[in-house]
C-alpha cells in the first residue's frame, strides 16, 4: 500500500507539473493575443499619400500571414484604408530601422513619402533627434524633421534611360524611365486634364519589358513657372495615388535630363500639395538627391481584431 501511495503521490505531482506549465502556456497566449488585438497605430500623410505605421520595436505585430494582414487593414472602407503601411524596428548601426509595404502587402525598397511620414513618427515619438538615419532595403537615408516639413536624402538615381518607344495596345508611346529607390516610367504630356491615368498606367505597369517587377507609371506636364504637374500609378496600391514622394524624384530627374530644370525643382502632386526635388548634375550623372515636402500626423489609434479579422 505504502509503495502504490507513493507512486500515486508522485503521479499528481507530475500531473501538478502539466497544470501548472499548460497554465503558464494559455497565460502567454492570453497575453499575445492581447496585444495582437489592441496594436496602437499612426494614421499619416505625405503630400496625400496615406500610411498606417507601427512602432513594432517590442514585436506587437505577428509575422505570420503578415501579408493579408496588412492587405486587410489597408482596404478603404472596411479598414483603417491606407496606401503604405510601415512597421519601425530596433537597427544595430543607426536610429531604426522601417519596413515598407505596399497596400496589397508586398514589400518595396522605398517610399519617398513614407519615408518623411517615417521620421516625423520616429522624431515625435523620440525613436529619433530632429536628424536621423534609417535602414531601407534600398539603403540608409538621412532625415531632417522641421514641425511638418522633413527633408529626406534619396539614393542615388540609376538606369536613366529617355525617349525610347513603349509597344502598347493603342500604338508605340515615348517614355523615359528610372530607378529613384524603386523603378519608374515617366511621360511628358501636354496637358495631364484628359489622360486615363489608371487604363494607360495600368498597361505600363503590367508590360512584359518591365517585368517581373513591374514598375510606377508617372504622367507630367511642365508649367509656365517651371513648377511640373505629375499624376501617378502606383505599383502595389494598383491606383492613382494624390502623391508619390519617389515618382516625384523621377519626375524632377527626367526633366532636368531632357529640358535643363535647375535644383530645386517644384513638383505639383494630384492633391495640390507641392515637393521640392533637390540635386546635383555632373556630365548627366545625378547625386546628392534630396526630397522635400509635409508630412503630417492625421491621427493615432488602436486597431482591434475587427480591423483584419473580417471575411476569415
């Protein structure tokens, strides 16, 4: 008796041991999903691009299915609606580091406007001074956040390729293109009142010359006080945005490259916000690339399962 007593006692300790760890284990659950279901976000603008961001230093956002994740609380009217999201994160070498993703949830190297959104969150939110550096999967850039004016450096400008004929359904179309941090067409355009910026952009964006990364599609025209006038597709929100900080750049390159515009020049985006493209120009070869422009807190909140669970 005394030996089957001991086995028994030995049994509920045992027992004790896997109450007490499957406790532990639902706690952290618990705790997790907690989290997961009160995540505080920033709801910012840049010039009329939109984005939702995160300070996900402590890892509040969970990398699984972070895809659908971010398709869902981008979607306009079922969601919080954006067209970036951007996630802050701890970087080893400078003040932090940003992952950008396009409203359908794929990652892109840049984002001109996010990144000025980016360090005015990270400046208020003392992540950073009033002059930082972040990590990009297109390299360090540099910021400098005055109230909501922040001016950021651009990498440096590659494949400038002008004037060469795009095949499209309706006939050959002259186009230039460049990569400002992520790849861009531009058309010079005598008026942009009449163009079907979504139908036009949309075939460009999806052409096999660009694949498969496929590219933004830029439509500008030049103003009477030098300003340039752009509308763009944007690769990833598969729309025309109000802004877009890179196709900006893009724009401003191009137009230095063929018609001489001197630095700084002034970019007049959809939603009448106005950027300014700074560069220098040797032989043809541009550098020192700069964009300048608001970037504007709209609004914080929390985000509840209700944001991304929908239609699961």
């Amino acid at each position: 008796m005394r030996k089957e007593a001991k086995e028994l006692i030995q049994e509920l300790k045992s027992i004790s041991k896997m109450l007490q760890s499957l406790h532990s284990s639902i706690r952290k659950n618990r705790e997790r999903l907690r989290i997961m279901r009160h995540i505080e976000f920033y709801k910012t603008s840049g010039s009329g691009n939109d984005f939702i961001i995160i300070d996900n230093r402590n890892k509040v956002v969970d990398e699984k299915n972070l895809k659908t994740f971010i398709e869902k609380i981008c979607r306009r009217k079922m969601s919080v609606g954006a067209d970036g999201f951007i996630l802050i994160e701890e970087s080893g070498s400078v003040d932090f580091r940003w992952r950008f993703f396009n409203a359908d949830g794929n990652p892109a190297e840049m984002c001109g406007n996010g990144a000025r959104c980016a360090a005015r969150f990270a400046y208020l939110n003392k992540i950073a001074g009033s002059k930082m550096s972040f990590e990009t999967i297109a390299g360090i850039v540099s910021a400098t956040v005055s109230n909501d004016l922040v001016k950021i450096n651009i990498p440096e400008p590659a494949e400038l390729k002008t004037d060469y004929l795009l095949d499209l359904k309706n006939g050959a179309l002259k186009i230039s293109s460049i990569n400002t941090g992520v790849p861009h067409v531009v058309i010079v355009m005598d008026s942009l009142n009449n163009v079907d910026v979504v139908k036009l952009g949309r075939e460009i964006r999806f052409h096999d010359i660009f694949a498969t990364a496929g590219t933004n599609v830029n439509f500008i025209c030049q103003n009477k006080d030098d300003t340039i006038s752009i509308r763009t597709y944007e690769r990833g929100v598969e729309d025309e945005t109000l802004a877009c900080g890179t196709g900006a750049v893009a724009a401003a390159i191009v137009t230095a490259f063929k018609f001489g515009a001197k630095s700084p020049v002034r970019v007049i985006t959809k939603s009448g916000e106005s950027l300014c493209v700074y560069h220098k120009e040797n032989n043809g070869k541009y550098s020192d690339v700069y964009l300048e422009g608001d970037a504007r807190i709209i609004y914080k909140g929390k985000l509840y399962d209700d944001a991304w669970e929908y239609g699961l």
